[in-house]
C-alpha cells in the first residue's frame, strides 16, 4: 500500500521529530494536538532543526524549504481522516490513547493504518479497541527522532503481513532502520535499557557509588556515549519510573521492581532535564551532582 499523507498526533518532544522525519523523507504531513501552543512550538522547534540540518550540510536549502512546507498543522482531529498512516505520539497514558482512536475512527479511510508510538503500553490492547486490529501496529521511534537510527516495529497479535511491509518500507524510506519485536512489556530497548538505568540507581541508593562515579564507570569502563543517570535525566525520571512499572507489572517479576530513590525524585518533582533538576541540578552553567 501506498503512504503518501501521515497524519501525526501529539505534537510534543517525540511528534515534532517524527513530523521532520517524515517531511524531509518526502510525505505530507498533517499534525495535530489538543493545545495550539505544542502545534506552534513543534513548528518552531522544526525550523531550527531544520536550520542545523543545512548548515551543517545535512540537507540542501531547497529540500529544507519543501520539507517545511509539507507540514501542516490542525487543532481538528478528524481532519486526520483522509490520511494513509496515523502515528499516535500523545501523552503516555492508556486513557489519553484509547480517546483518541475512538474519536478518530469515525472519520478514517477504511485503508488506514494506525500506529502509537507508545514506550510500554500494550500495542494487541490498544489494537483491540478499534475497528482495524490487522491494521494496528507499534511504531516506536528513539529521542531524539531525527538523529536515533532505530525504530522498533511492533505487531500486535492480530496485524497482518501488509500492514507490516508497508510499515518497514516507510522505515526504510525515512533512512531509519527497523528492528521487530514482539508486543510483550518495553518491547526490546526499554526492557533491556530500562533495568540498566534503575540498576544504577540502586547501585547509587546502596552507596555503591556516587552520582559521578557511577556515570564515568559506565562512560569509560563500557564505551556508553552517555552514563545511567545521565540518560535517566535526559529521558524524565517520570517516564523511566513508569517504564518500571509497566516491566514490573507486566512481566510479574521482582527483578523489575523500580529502585525506591527513583520513586523519591519523582515524588519530589525531580524529573531530570525537563525539571531542571535529576541526578544532576542543570539550573547552573554546568550539570552538578545532586548526590
Ligand atoms: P510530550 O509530553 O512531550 O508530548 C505529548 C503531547 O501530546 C503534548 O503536546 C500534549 O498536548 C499532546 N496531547 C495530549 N493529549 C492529546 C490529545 N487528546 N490529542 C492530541 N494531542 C494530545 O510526550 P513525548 O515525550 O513526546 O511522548 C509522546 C509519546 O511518545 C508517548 O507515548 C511516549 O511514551 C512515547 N515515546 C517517548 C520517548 C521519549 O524519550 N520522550 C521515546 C519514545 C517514545
């Protein structure tokens, strides 16, 4: 099946990426949110991504004004109907992701595929609540969008083979790379990511380490880009905690349980680098160790 039109919803940190993926690769693009503050910041943020892509010799100036220009922006929904492929990428909460399948379907072509870009909720559950479970399917795309090779495609169990061509053929026209995996709890990154950083929070909450030595350990002594606690805080303690819980809940064992100190940052309101302060307090010149 063709994709020619996608329809985006959410325009928050993920939606923004994968509308300039989506653009740059040569799709109309059609984005939505509930509030036309996300929709103007998305597009602002686009443009200066855009801007990087060209001076640093990315993209040419033409194709950066012609992706711009295949972005469209709508408070309406429903004005998603008409497209080929819907990337659901709204706030992490099942509620949130049910409402807006069941006010969408009403106006979808009987062809569409619908896709979440969800990092733990059940994509067969999410599936199942809809008119078109064999059209269903994960689309999980890494943060940021436009610079993580990866996307996990997940089937649900009711999506059928087309459904699945159709979407690795767009991962491979977006110059992204797909990997499957199978619709079970963090899918394959965060099931593996997910207990390595809150292995490193336990290993700070039992003093093992401190927050330095715990990140130049994994930095120097594993070759990772960036420590634990330092992707922790780049990711949102909030989204790492409920990841945990999805694992734990899910998979039904303790060896997920979430780490007690990532439960008291978040209580806290120590949310990382969205808060200003994680692991480290990023409201000076330079990061600091907050432990
Ligand atoms: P975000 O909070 O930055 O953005 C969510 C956006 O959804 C907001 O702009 C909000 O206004 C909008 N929204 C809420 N309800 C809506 C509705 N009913 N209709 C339309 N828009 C609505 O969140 P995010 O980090 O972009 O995450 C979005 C999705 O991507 C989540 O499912 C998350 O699990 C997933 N994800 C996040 C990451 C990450 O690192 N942040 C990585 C991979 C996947």
């Amino acid at each position: 099946m063709g994709i020619k039109q996608v329809g985006i919803v959410g325009a928050g940190q993920m939606g923004n990426g994968i509308a300039h993926v989506f653009a740059v690769a040569g799709y109309e693009v059609l984005m939505t949110d509930v509030s036309s503050e996300a929709l103007s910041s998305a597009m602002a943020l686009i443009d200066r991504n855009l801007d990087r892509q060209v001076s640093r010799k990315i993209i040419s100036a033409e194709d950066r004004a012609a992706a711009f220009a295949r972005i469209k922006t709508t408070k309406t929904l429903a004005d998603l109907g008409q497209t080929d492929l819907v990337i659901e990428a709204a706030t992490e909460r099942e509620m949130v992701k049910q409402a807006i399948f069941q006010d969408l379907l009403p106006h979808l072509k009987p062809t569409t595929i619908l896709t979440s870009n969800t990092s733990s909720i059940s994509i067969t559950r999410l599936a199942s609540r809809t008119d078109r479970p064999e059209k269903f399917m994960g689309f999980h795309f890494m943060n940021p969008v436009p610079i993580m090779q990866l996307v996990e495609l997940i089937r649900g169990i009711a999506t059928d083979q087309e459904t699945f061509t159709t979407c690795l053929e767009v991962v491979e026209r977006l110059g992204k790379t797909a990997a499957t995996a199978e619709d079970f709890p963090g899918f394959i990154v965060n099931r593996i990511l997910m207990p390595m950083i809150n292995e490193a929070i336990y290993t700070l909450y039992e003093g093992v380490g401190s927050v330095k030595s715990i990140d130049t350990s994994l930095k120097l002594g594993a070759n990772h880009p960036m420590g634990p606690l330092e992707l922790a805080d780049f990711i949102g303690l909030d989204t790492c905690l409920a990841i945990m819980n999805v694992l734990h809940e899910g998979l039904a064992d303790t060896k997920y349980r979430p780490c007690p100190l990532l439960t008291k940052y978040v209580e806290a309101g120590w949310l990382g680098r969205k808060s200003k302060r994680g692991f480290y307090d990023y409201r000076g010149e330079h990061p600091v160790p907050t432990r």
